[in-house]
C-alpha cells in the first residue's frame, strides 16, 4: 500500500512536518525490508527512538501532537485523506495534459482520457485489499458473475458461458457471416434472463446501424428480409414484445469512434456486454510507431472494459492467408503477431469448408480457450453448422 500510494503525495504540497513524517516512513521501510505491516504504535517507538533525537524540544511536542491526532483518526478519516492527495495529484497530471492539448496539434485526447481510468480503477475505487487481491472466497466458482449462453449448441459446448472479465475475438475473412454470427448471438443473448437492468452495448463501425439493427430482429424472429419488410411496424412490435426497449443499443456508425468517447459512454450507460465491429477501426493510441503494438493497446484497452462492465465481444478480419482454409488459426487475425490474440480469453474463428462462401454451412472453432465453463474435451473442438444466411442464423448439426 506504501509503495503504491506514496509517489501520489508530493513533498511540495506538504508541510515541514508532514515532509519529515514521510521520511522517516521511507526510512523505516528501508530498514526492514521483510516486514509486511507496521502499526501506528510502532512507528511512534521508531520514530521517537530513533529518528527524532536531533529535534528540538518544541519540534519534539509538535510531533507528539501530530501522533496523539493521528491516534484518534478513524480509518474512514485517513482514507479520505488519502484520497484526497492521491486525486490532487491525478488532478495535477490532467492539468499537464490539457496545456499540452492546447498547443500540440497532434495530441491524443485518450491520454486524458486513460488518466482518469486508471484513477477511477487502481486508485480511486481501489484503497481496500479485497478491492485489488484474489481471496479463497473471490476464486470460488460460485463467485463468478453471471453469463451469457451462446445459442449455438456447439459453442455452447466448447465454451459454457462468458461473463464480466472475458474478453472474445470473432474472427473471419470479409463476407463470411461476422455480422450474422454477432447478430443471432446478441438477439439471443439479450432474451436470457442475465442482468436485464442494463444494456448491451454494440459499437458498430461496419454496416450501416440501421441494416445492423433488422438483421438482430430478423435472428430473433427467423423472418427474411423481405418478409420483415413487408410489414415492419408487426415484426418490430413482435421483436419489441420479447425484447425490452433498450435492452440493445446500436451505436450509429462512426459515432462514438474512439476510447475516449467511448470510456465516457460506458461509464454512463454500464452495458452488461460489449460488441466492437470492427474492434480495429477504433481510434486510439495512434502515437505507436507500429501498427502492431497500437492494435496490442487498443486490445488491451478492449480487454479492461471486459472487466469493468462484462464480456466484450470484438470482431476482426482474417487476413488473406486465411482465404481457402476451412479452419483458419487465430494467427490469421490481421495485423496480428502476438498482441492481439494474447489478450483475449477465447477466439471464436468462423469459415467454410476450403472456404466456399456460396455453401449453407460454415466451419466454427476455437483455437483459443481459456475459458472455465469449457467442456474439456471440445474444448478446441472444430464444429461444421449449418448457415441460414437469409433468416440470420447457425443451427446445430449436433445429433
């Protein structure tokens, strides 16, 4: 806690006395390295005993004062304290920033942006050892959040459920079904009785929002376009009879397109699941010299909000080495070398067989799963479903 919070509090705002008070902190951790905890009584003994004999007699019955009230403080009085300096400091950061927004063309409005996350996270919400460490009682199954079931059988299979802290890559090449898949996945995942109190977010930066959000109706009620068409206010009265107002909420595209603003909409709306299509079209971090280690970042970044609010599901092109391939690798998704796939927690890769778009079925597996509700032995298994492009969605070839 002492490594962790002290560099937030700068001797410059302190007083004389608090400065020295922090020294000899310093001082008393230097001297013994293996302890772990210290009271206030024996830090008073340290300090009285050993520190404190070149002060003056006054100086002497200040510090006694000082310690006699830090005695009497409660630990709610102390963290607010804490947290005051540490939100100063954060404060002081932001400032620096700001200025240099203000006269460098170039500067990314994320790093604002990131400070305040990391406030909010490691700072500000996190001063109680439970808050920021792993117990018997946290670790335990039972602890975990509640999640999503995929509806497709076979997935459901190698995967159980994903929930708050699991981040997942849908991978394909162009025109193979990523908006289908993601659209019967969100229709059925917004009707399980799964934190219905807050919504699912999809941030869309493919097809237009408008198409997006009728091919979500037409998985939820297996209807064709043209049949949907026909008389749209009945089918979206159906839709809207199973699926509660607000429940999901497409983003129109391009709105919203980067981490900053998008850090700002989570924080408001606290989606209980995250879709990005295409996770690569978001701006952010753009200041890495490698388009690479950006898409690293900004996966990472992806990765956090999956453990802030829940499952964060991001759509991403295979590149062309994966054309003809039934069941294509995660080191197939494009711009990739290791960043990208090492942060997520399962990769869901669809295709054909030898890749033949105009087939009814498609190819589904999981090259990556680190998930625990996995069925061990179809773990990484490779699937071959069919695929009802028209209705928008997969059925099971399972018997």
């Amino acid at each position: 806690m002492w490594k962790r919070c002290r560099p937030h509090i700068p001797d410059d705002i302190l007083s004389k006395e608090q400065r020295f008070l922090l020294q000899q902190v310093d001082a008393y951790w230097h001297a013994h390295p293996t302890k772990e905890e210290c009271t206030l009584a024996e830090f008073e003994g340290y300090f009285f005993g050993v520190r404190a004999m070149h002060l003056k007699t006054s100086e002497i019955g200040t510090y006694r004062t000082i310690f006699t009230n830090m005695s009497t403080a409660t630990d709610a009085e102390a963290e607010e304290i804490l947290g005051h300096y540490i939100k100063q400091d954060y404060l002081g950061q932001i400032q620096q920033k700001v200025f240099l927004a203000s006269s460098d063309p170039d500067f990314e409005l994320d790093e604002i942006g990131n400070l305040i996350t990391q406030y909010t996270r490691e700072v500000g919400k996190a001063i109680h050892t439970s808050d920021v460490f792993v117990t018997g009682a946290t670790a335990s199954p039972a602890a975990r959040p509640p999640g999503f079931k995929f509806p497709l059988p076979e997935l459901a299979l190698s995967c159980g459920e994903i929930a708050q802290g699991d981040f997942v890559i849908l991978g394909a090449r162009p025109e193979m079904c990523k908006t289908t898949a993601l659209s019967y996945f969100v229709g059925s995942f917004a009707e399980q009785p799964v934190l219905v109190d807050r919504p699912i977010i999809w941030v869309n930066n493919e097809e237009r929002s408008d198409k997006v959000y009728r091919r979500v109706v037409q998985s939820v009620l297996g209807v064709s376009t043209a049949d949907l068409l026909s008389d749209y206010p009945k089918h979206i009265a159906a839709f809207e009879a199973r699926i509660k107002d607000g429940r999901i909420l497409i983003l129109k595209q391009g709105e919203c397109n980067n981490t900053h603003a998008l850090d700002l909409l989570f924080a408001e709306y606290n989606p209980c699941l995250i879709v990005i299509d295409q996770l690569d079209k978001v701006h952010g971090f753009s200041k890495s010299e490698r388009e690479d280690l950006r898409l690293g970042a900004l996966y990472g970044w992806a990765r956090e909000k999956a453990a802030a609010y829940g499952p964060v599901i991001a759509a991403s092109q295979l590149d062309g080495e994966a054309e003809g391939q039934s069941y294509p690798g995660f080191e197939r998704l494009r711009g990739s070398r290791t960043d990208k796939q090492g942060e997520a927690d399962l990769c869901i890769i669809f295709s054909a067989p030898d890749g033949d778009r105009t087939r009814p079925t498609r190819t589904v597996h999981t090259p990556k799963n680190k998930l625990d509700g996995a069925d061990e032995m179809h773990r990484h298994a490779k699937w071959e479903v069919d695929f009802d492009p028209i209705h928008a969605r997969f059925r099971s070839t399972m018997r």
